[in-house]
C-alpha cells in the first residue's frame, strides 16, 4: 500500500529540468518566468443579463428554492413520522 501510494507521489509530480553545475545563477532564474496575473473581467450588473440564461441569478434563486423545498419536506416527514 505503501509502495503504491510513493509511486503514485513520483508520477504526479511534475518533471523538472536538470540543471548543469556549468549555468550560471541568472541562467537559472531567467528559467524560470511568471506571467503576470490575468485581469478577471467585469461582470455586467443589468437586470436583463443577471437574469439571462447563463447568468447567475437563474441558478442561485433554482438553489434556493431548492433548499426551502428540501427543509420543507424534512418538517412534514418528520412531523408526520
């Protein structure tokens, strides 16, 4: 079990590039690039479109609703036994 798990840890982990004792530090560090973070983009507040199909307003009241219907039926199952 032991053994399996290790060799899962060793094939998830990303490879990495072997670096030569010859590279210098700024070699090493120009190896290694960060792109800068990505803006997330705006999210438009009309009515119309939080109400939209794929808006977030459709799905959150769904939930919602969801979840009173669902306490709902836990009182009435509980309450009749």
């Amino acid at each position: 079990m032991a053994a399996s798990s290790k060799m899962q840890s060793i094939l998830a982990s990303p490879l990495t590039r072997v670096v030569s004792n010859r590279s210098t530090r700024k070699e090493q560090l120009e190896s290694v690039t960060t792109s800068p973070p990505q803006p997330t983009p705006k999210v438009s507040i009309n009515f119309s479109d939080l109400l939209a199909f794929s808006g977030p307003a459709p799905e959150r009241i769904n939930d919602r609703l969801v979840m009173t219907g669902f306490i709902a039926a836990m009182a009435v199952e509980l309450s009749n036994g």
